[in-house]
C-alpha cells in the first residue's frame, strides 16, 4: 500500500509541474489543491495509472472526468475565493467537487445519472470532503434553493448558457461554461455586473460532453 501511495503521488507531482506549471496555471491555491487530491480514487480500477495523465478519462454512462489541465484552466477562470458559495453542474465522479472544496468554502454539485451521484459521494465521504453536497437532477436548472451564488462551473456543453444558471449568480457572480455543438465548443466566463447585464469572456475552445437537461441538450 505504501509503496502505491509513493506511485501515485510521484505521478501527481508530475501532473501538477508538467501539465499545470508548464501550461500557465499560477494560482499556487489550485496547484496545491490539485496537488492534494488522489484524482486516481476518481477513476475506475482498470484505469488508475492513466489517471494523471494528459487526457480525459472514462467513468462509465457514457462520461467522463475532464484532464487534469482542464479541471485547473476552468478554476482559474472562476476567480475562485475562500468565501465562494460555488455550484458544479455536472459531479461526474466527484473529483473537480473535491479540487473545488479546497478553493471555495461550500460547493454543491448536481448529477442526473444517479449511480454516478453515488459512487461521488463515495470517494467523496472517503476523502472526508464534509464541504461538499451533491444532489441529483437537472443540472441546466442549478438549484434555486441554494442561489444565490458566487461561482457556477458546468462540467459538460450547453447549446447556449442556460437562464435559470444565469438567474442564479449573484451580482460580480461568475458562470464559467463550455458553449456550441458537439463539435465546436468555447469555454465562456460571464460575469453579471446586474440583473440582466453579463460581461462574457471567450476563455478557450474545448470539447465536452453534452449537458442533458431542460435548458440544456434533449436526449
């Protein structure tokens, strides 16, 4: 066991210079987050020594976990504070929720396929993660009994940024999502400077699977 945990933590200090450092991530609070968190504990058996490598990963239902570049490139973007309220759309395997609990001060995170919610708050309660609540449903609908909030991250593309994500940010909140069609994506930030009034920066072009929902893409 000793000797795995040595394995895994000298390829995450790999990741964390060779995929992070050498691409422009700075913000040393993500570095070491991503830096402390077993990504490899997110990932299925068969697939735990690819887990720190430069690629998406599979995690079943037709998901996946983001690269690890990714994961840090979207944080970033989000201006995360210590004091943010954030919500996740789309929890996945948990991981991006547990690199974000050690940014902001309470993250909420939604899934539609339930038995990836569960295995989430299985690695997650294995970590002792007790900042971070996941919740089943919509994600294109975020969750109005938590809003508002300071930051929202959508983990999957969305024809167009859904209104009820807008609605709910708080004002100077920011939605940092991926936005196009199954072939051409651009990662947008929106910043709402008032009701109604984003400023919309164009952060990357990206590719991610499509965000199923109501306000999002129909199966």
């Amino acid at each position: 066991m000793a000797e795995d945990s040595a394995f895994f933590k000298k390829l995450q200090n790999h990741m964390v210079e060779h995929q992070l450092k050498a691409r422009g991530i700075k913000d040393s609070r993500i570095l070491s987050a991503m830096g402390a968190i077993p990504r490899h504990l997110f990932v299925p058996e068969p697939l735990k020594e690819q887990a720190y490598e430069d690629h998406p990963l599979a995690i079943g239902y037709g998901q996946t976990i983001s690269q690890p570049y990714i994961v840090a490139r979207m944080a970033e973007a989000s201006l995360i504070t210590p004091s943010c309220k954030l919500l996740e759309i789309g929890t996945g395997s948990g991981y991006n929720a547990a690199v974000l609990s050690e940014l902001a001060k309470v993250v909420y995170t939604i899934e539609r396929i339930e038995p990836l919610a569960e295995d989430a708050k299985s690695h997650l309660k294995e970590i002792q993660k007790s900042n971070v609540f996941v919740f089943l449903g919509d994600g294109s609908l975020g969750l109005i009994d938590k809003a508002p909030f300071d930051v929202i991250i959508v983990t999957a593309a969305s024809p167009e940024a859904p209104k009820s994500l807008l609605n709910q940010l708080a004002k100077g909140g920011r939605l940092v999502i991926p936005v196009g069609d199954a072939l051409t994506q651009k990662l947008l930030r929106y910043t709402k400077k008032a009701e109604g009034d984003f400023e919309v920066a164009v952060l990357d072009f990206v590719r991610f699977v499509p965000l199923i929902g109501k306000e999002g893409w129909t199966l």
